[in-house]
C-alpha cells in the first residue's frame, strides 16, 4: 500500500510541477521571444533623427560635461562600472570556490553622439532598470581576494535600447519608462543581444514544453493508461493547444504593440515636419506632398535639419515596410480582421533616391540567426538524446505489446515459443530452497549487493564489496501442472525489493519467495534434459524474458510507463534539435515554434505505426521459426525410418501388417501444412502398433538397438507434438493480430496474408 501511494503522490507530483512549471516556463520563453521581435521591428536610427518613443541607437559613448566616475578598484574614468569582490574558500578536501563579499555598479548620465548628432543617456537614475551588457575588463587575485571590473570607459561604442522622451532640454532616453521595449546598454553591439534573447527564449520554451510533457505523463499515469497511441495522441492535444493559444496570443499582441508604436511614431514624425515648416512659414500637407526634404522647398532650413527630416522619414518607412511585411504574412492576414487591425498606408512621394535607399536598408536587415559552435553541437545531441530513447522507450512499450498480445496459457498448455502463464512459484518437492543474504528469505532466486561509501564532499563514492545472484531451478505451478524455469538472464520485477542503509554501508537485495505469486513471459524451448517437458528459458534477446511476483496488469503498466517515460524524454532531445534548427536559420516566429513543437509528437506517432508494421513482422516471422523447428524435427524422424524399417524385416518377418506401414511412411512423409496431420497420425499409429509387437517379443525387449530406437522416435514424436502446438498458437495470434485495427491496414498494405494451421 506505502509503493502505491508513493507512485500515486510522486505521478501527482510529475503532473502538477509538469502543468504549472510547464506553463510558465513556455510564456516565459514566448514572452522572450516577443522582446526580441520588438527589438527587431524597432529600425535602428541615427542620434539625429531620434522622435520620442522607443528608440535603436548604436553610437559613441561621450561625457555628458566632463562628468566620469572613478571605478572602484582601478580608479579608471568610467560612464559606468560593476565591482564584485570575492573571497576563496576552500571545503574539506581542499576544492577551492568564491563567495561574493561586495557586489554593485555605478553609472552617471553620459551623451551618445554619431554624425547626425548627441543625445542624453539618462542611464544615472534608471539604473536598476537597464539591462547592463558589458565586457569584462579587469580582474586580479591577491592572496585570498579576487577583484573583477566591468567598465563602460569615454567613447566606447554602445548599443542602447530605450525609450526616448522630451525634456526641456531636448530629447532623452530613457529606461524606466513604460513601452514596447527591454531596456539594455550593450557593449557587445545589436546583433550580440538579439542572439541572447534569442537563445535564452528557445532554451525556456523548450524547457516549458518539455515540462508540459511530464505533465501529461503524470497524468497518464493517474488514469493508468497504458496503450502508446493514447499517450501521444494526448500529449499532442495538450501541445497543440497550448502552443495555438500562446501562439496566437503572441502574434495579436505583437501586431497590436507593432501598429501601436508605428501610429506613435507617426504622428511624432508629422509633428517634426510641421514645426520644422512652420518656421520656414510652410504648411504640411501629408507625406505624398512632401518631395525631397533636400530641394529648393527647404532652402530656409538648415542643411541638419533636412538631413534630419529625410532620416526620419525613411526611418518611419523602414518600420511601415516591417509592420506591413509581418500582418501579411500567414496566419496573421486571416485574423488582422477578427482582431481589428488594418494594415498600414505606405509612405507616398518618396523621391527616387530615398526609395533606393530604403530599398537597401530593408535588404540589410538579417533576421536574427543563433550561430556558433554550442548550436551545432547542441543540434546533433538532441538528435542523439531522441533516437537512444526513442529506442529505449520502444523497447519498453515492444515488451509491454507482446505481454498484452501473447495470451496467457495453463502451463498444460505451453507450447514450444513465447510463451506466457501465471501461477504459484515452486521447487522440487524435497529439495532446499536458498537463504538470500541479508533477509535470511527462503526464496528461489536472489540478488544481493553490498556497497561501502567511501570519502566525502563530492568525491564520496559507493564502492561495491560484494554482488551476486543466485537461483535454482523452479516452477510455475497452477491446477493443471507446473512448467520448469530457468531464470538466468531473466529480467526480474520483484515486489521485494530492498535497499537499507546503515552507517557508511548499504544493501540491496531481490528476491523471488517461495509460494509466491509467479507472472512469468518467455521462451519455452524442449529441456534438453527431460525432451518429454518443456523449460521456459531465455530466447532471442529481442524477446522479453520476464520473472515477477506482480500480476500482468502490473508488469504491463511498468513497461508502458517507462516506455512513456523514455519516449517523453526524446520528445525532449527531438524538440531541443527542432528548434535550435528553426533558430539557425532565423525562424523566430510563433508559427514556426509551432510547427517545431508539433513535429516531435508527430514523429513519434509515425514510429509508432513502424512499431506495428514491425509487431507484424515479429509475429509472422515467429510463427515461421515455429515452422522451421518442426520441419527439422520432421527430418530427423524421418531419418530413422529406414533404421525402423530394417529393423521390422530383421525382427517382425512374420509381421506383415506392420512392416507395410513402415514402408509406408516413407511415401506419406511430406511438409506440406494440410497434410500433416495425416502423416503425423499414420506414423503415431505405425510406431503403437509396432511397440505392441515389441511387448510380445521378449527377446526384442531386451535388445539395445530396438530400446534406443524406441527412445528416439518416442523423444522426436514428443518433440513434434510441442513444436505442432507451439505452431499453431503463434499463427494463431499473427491472423488475429491483422485482422484487428490499425493492424488490418498494414496487413492489407504491406502484403500480409493469413497463415494456415496445422490439421489435426
């Protein structure tokens, strides 16, 4: 009851912290990505064509009035600075770590200045609130102390990502200001911090959506579900769900800040133009009528302030082009709509050479590509990670299957194959059963190991002192019979299952008990020893050989669980692949997340039908090896015709019936399947009636020859017998297994014909 609860509690738990972490960790990773298509979509302008609002600049870092800080430890004039002091520590076995002592940074405002112009960074007081992205710049070990320097020096280039606001003085940016933007001062350049947001949504979204997938297996473990397809067929549901709902809210209120900040940027930009005209004693009519701010128009303005205007206007073009690229792009055409946006006008009347240009900075625009050496070494993991569980897991389930599929028989009725049967587990009567080690339990097979922990801290170990398994030769036994077994190299699934722990030692220890409830799945082969009875032994290592004291029912959930368990991890190390391949080649869409997290379940429904082609395959080819042991078997029976035949002459001259059905025997013999049957029972008949003449004849009863003759066609009609039925029940499991659905289609595709029973 303790193991039931604690499965119930942990799979609880596996749902739970799966669901909600999953959730999270998924808008997390989306909401990163959102940041960076912001970031993407805000064009980069120059210091002098700055308008209120967010705002991109890559320039120089200057003083704003000579004004510098002292960085802490070197004194080096600095706009900004971070200082961490830290102490060694060493533990018991002398492994050396840093504990951070002093940790703060410092900045003041300063001035970002480009050929176009100087704007006020107002980094002083929205310190806390800017996301510092600087190079290490110093670092040194005294003694015990270790001090590091992050620094933003005088005439640095800078990327800033802020919001720019109107002051008395001009315009400013700042960081603190509520907008569409994460607020970052970079020392790294644009295209650097794009990459890290990138990366660090992709890594939360793929650790969201593997979390979401523990979630569904904890619920499928709640609800005992244990079939494959209905598995993935939630787990794709649940995704497929999740990702349009996170998608489609991604997108609305990505368009939604798109033409929010693109109407903002705007009307700033018509605001410029119309005080700019003003003072030249012009009015504005609208971006069709402008022309080219460098014509005779705007000979009253500076040769700045035209400059500026064109800027501007190719910069609000840039972002319209954007804006209108991304709303045309499918789905997002089919829902602007049902979400009330429409898309927006072009910019009229733009003069020749500005439409060269903003041809030519929308072509310079790269999408944002992860690169590196870890992306193409994380790819091929991923990969690796999906195909090794993904081949562990079908394993699990491939057993689980053939548990499912292979029916249980009495152990009267085992025959020759893979067989199956449940009952109590016994040894032969007299016969002592073991001790196992630690818990002195009279069992029938154990396996015992004693470990030491040895050293301490991190470089403890368990050192193994002792390990061994040992068995003896037991039985299944129900009401009809026993059936021997053999459990080396068996798989055993224990309900005992111990692990105790006492000082520096531990014990682990498995045991089969005697009188035990016995679910045993195996080979079932003639004991070489005893060729009247069969021995369940280890078979072909792709066939489960499977010992437990749990029921069916039990041992089937096992496998289907860890099968669910290792397939949820190569969803895992295929969906990583998926997206880190999406992200190589700039897909950072919503859809294309979509479509990467829906391939993984996708792919694992395809294996899943390769899983019942090869479930056929397995069956078919199962039933044939049956049918290649009889014909072997068949072969040696008949070889010892003819040694039977010259015995009759020498021995049973008198005895004509019987020498004609020898005779006989040779012309009947055949491998054909219908007319097996019929040469089995004329041999049956043939071989009783000769061992009733035998009974008359005292002289042929003591002869050697005639007794190991005997034997051997007695041990081969045996043989014959056990092959025959083992035959007839794996065909009889193959038709029923492709007749049945999905399996009937592959059946029907692929060729798969029924097989034909051997007659009575």
């Amino acid at each position: 009851m303790r193991k039931i609860l604690g499965h119930w509690a942990f799979a609880l738990v596996i749902l739970l912290a799966g669901s909600t972490g999953g959730w999270w960790l998924t808008g997390v990773g989306l909401g990163n990505i959102q940041d960076l298509r912001q970031l993407e979509r805000v064009p980069a302008s120059k210091v002098g064509a700055a308008l209120p609002g967010e705002i991109n600049l890559t320039a120089t870092a200057q003083p704003l009035n000579n004004k510098t800080l002292a960085s802490h430890h070197t004194k080096t004039p600095s706009l900004y600075y971070r200082f961490r002091h830290e102490v060694e520590k060493r533990d018991s076995e002398g492994r050396r770590s840093w504990s951070t002592r002093q940790d703060f940074d410092r900045a003041v405002d300063f001035l970002l200045v480009d050929e176009s112009g100087e704007i006020r960074i107002a980094s002083e007081g929205d310190i806390n609130a800017i996301d510092w992205s600087v190079a290490q710049s110093y670092q040194t070990v005294v003694g015990k102390n270790r001090y590091t320097e992050w620094r933003i020096e005088p005439y640095a280039d800078l990327f800033v990502f802020g919001k720019a606001v109107s002051a008395s003085d001009g315009l400013s940016v700042r960081f603190n200001q509520p907008g569409f933007y994460t607020p970052i001062i970079s020392t790294f350049g644009q295209y650097a911090e794009q990459q890290d947001m990138g990366s660090g949504g992709l890594f939360a979204l793929w650790g969201g959506l593997a979390l979401l997938g523990l979630g569904v297996l904890g619920a499928v473990y709640l609800l005992k579900v244990h079939r494959l397809l209905v598995y993935l067929s939630i787990l794709t549901g649940v995704l497929a769900l999740v990702l349009v709902h996170l998608a489609l809210s991604m997108m609305q209120q990505d368009i939604a800040n798109g033409v929010t900040r693109y109407q903002a940027h705007s009307q700033a930009a018509s605001k410029l133009i119309e005080q700019r005209l003003q003072s030249i004693n012009q009015t504005w009519t609208g971006w069709q009528n402008a022309g080219d701010f460098l014509d005779y128009r705007y000979q009253g303005l500076a040769y700045s302030e035209q400059q500026q205007l064109r800027e501007v206007r190719l910069t609000l073009a840039v972002s319209q082009q954007r804006l209108a690229k991304q709303m045309q792009a499918i789905p997002e055409r089919w829902l602007l709509p049902l979400w009330g946006f429409d898309m927006p006008a072009s910019l009229e009347g733009l003069p020749e050479a500005d439409q060269q240009d903003l041809a030519n900075r929308l072509q310079a625009i790269d999408a944002t590509k992860l690169t590196g050496g870890w992306l193409w070494a994380v790819i091929p993991v991923g990969l690796l990670l999906a195909l090794l569980f993904t081949w562990l897991g079908f394993r699990q389930v491939r057993y689980k299957r053939l548990i499912e599929n292979v029916p249980t028989s009495l152990t009267a009725g085992v025959s020759c194959g893979l067989a199956e049967v449940q009952g109590s587990l016994m040894i032969d009567d007299g016969k002592e059963p073991l001790r196992s080690p630690h818990t002195n339990s009279r069992c029938a097979w154990y396996y015992y190991k004693e470990e030491e922990r040895r050293g301490s801290g991190k470089n403890a170990k368990w050192v193994t002192l002792e390990e061994k398994t040992d068995y003896v030769t037991f039985y299944a036994e129900d009401e009809e019979g026993r059936l021997a077994i053999d459990a080396k190299d068996a798989e055993i699934i224990s309900r005992y299952d111990k692990v105790e722990r006492h000082g520096r030692m531990r014990y682990t220890e498995r045991t089969l008990r005697m009188s035990d409830p016995l679910y045993a799945i195996g080979q079932a082969d003639v004991d070489k020893q005893q060729t009247d009875r069969l021995l369940m032994v280890r078979g072909d290592k792709s066939e489960p050989f499977i010992l437990s004291n749990f029921p069916e029912a039990n041992v089937m959930l096992m496998k289907a669980r860890r099968g669910m368990f290792y397939l949820s991890l190569a969803f895992s190390g295929l969906l990583l692949a998926l997206l880190m391949t999406f992200a190589s080649s700039g897909g950072f869409a919503a859809t294309d997340f979509l479509m990467a997290a829906m391939a993984a379940p996708l792919y694992m429904l395809l294996v899943t039908l390769v899983l019942h082609y090869n479930d056929l395959i397995f069956l078919k080819r199962r039933a044939e090896r049956n049918w290649a042991n009889i014909q072997v078997s068949l072969k040696k029976r008949h070889n010892l015709i003819p040694n039977l035949e010259k015995l009759t002459k020498r021995y049973l001259t008198h005895e004509k019936d019987v020498m004609l059905k020898v005779a006989e025997l040779r012309k009947l013999y055949t491998q054909d399947k219908q007319a097996l049957g019929q040469y089995l029972a004329a041999e049956h008949a043939a071989g009783q009636q000769l061992n009733a003449v035998i009974e008359d004849y005292p002289e042929l009863k003591g002869n050697k020859v005639v007794a190991k003759l005997m034997k051997s066609l007695t041990r081969a009609e045996n043989e014959v017998a056990l092959f025959r039925s083992g035959y007839n029940d794996a065909v009889e499991i193959y038709n029923a297994r492709i007749a049945t659905v999905p399996d009937v289609f592959f059946a029907r595709a692929m060729g798969f014909s029924r097989l034909a029973y051997i007659a009575d």
